[in-house]
C-alpha cells in the first residue's frame, strides 16, 4: 500500500469572495510529486474554499493517478484548517448548511480511497498549498483587469 499526503489549503478575499485551492501531493518520504492551484469561484467563505481544497485533492488524485491506485493508498491530508480537520475527525458538530454539504461530498469521496486520514498542521507547514491558492487568486483577479 502506498502513502500519499496531500497538503491542502484554500483560501478566501473578503470572506466571502474570491476563492482558490492549493494542493501538494508529497510522498511518504516527503517529496514533491505534484502540485496544483485552483481558482474555486465568487462568493465563499475561507471555510468553504478549506473545504472545496479537499474535494479538488481528491478528485484531482483519482484523475491523475487512477481509481485503483486510490484504493490500494492511505491518504493523509494535511490541513492548516482546525475547523475542517476536527470536523472531518468528528470531533466538531457542523451547524452551517453549505459546510455540511461539502462535509457529506468529501465523505463520499472518501469511499474511493483505502484509508483516508486528516491531520492538523501549523501554518508554517503549509506555505506551498498556501502559495499556490494565492497564485491562483492573484491569476484570476489579473484576467479579470484585462477586461
């Protein structure tokens, strides 16, 4: 069985606005495999957009690296979000309807991999998924300028 960690982080301007994803896919050993930013839309808030970083990681993995390796991996997502990480360990309720819907759909996504694992880490830890939510921001907000 491989062991994959992803770090995720999404980010939010004006909470809600502008939106974005990044996403570091490491292995065991810590080593870059890929890495992605992803512009998630208008109107989230910070939470959302920690959400939807999530479901983009998991989607993206099965995408790039096919189902059957996601069942056959232990996942660990690295999180700089204590609200998403503790929510998805169940140790925080989920009152908000729009959180619980993205609470259901990374559920469900969960289903598709062998072990899937959340863990919290320091925001010192998630510069690069940081750094590439930001790009993507400042990307989107600089094709908007042009028109």
């Amino acid at each position: 069985m491989k062991k994959i960690i992803i770090y995720t982080d999404g980010g939010s301007r004006g909470n809600p606005g502008k939106a974005a994803a990044g996403v570091v896919f490491s292995n065991e050993k810590g080593q870059l495999v890929k890495s992605y930013g992803e512009y998630l839309g208008d109107n989230l808030t910070n939470n959302e957009a920690e959400y939807k970083a999530i479901i983009f990681a998991l989607k993206k993995f099965k995408s790039v690296f096919g189902k059957e390796l996601a069942k056959n991996s232990e996942i660990e997502i690295r999180s700089d979000s204590e609200l998403v990480v503790k929510q998805m360990n169940a140790e925080y309720k989920i009152l908000d309807e729009k959180i619980q819907k993205l609470f259901l759909e990374v559920w469900n996504l969960k289903f598709d991999f062998k072990i899937i694992k959340f863990k919290i880490i320091p925001r010192e830890k998630n510069k690069e998924a940081d750094r590439l939510a930001n790009e993507a921001m400042d990307k989107e907000a600089g094709a908007q300028k042009l028109f």
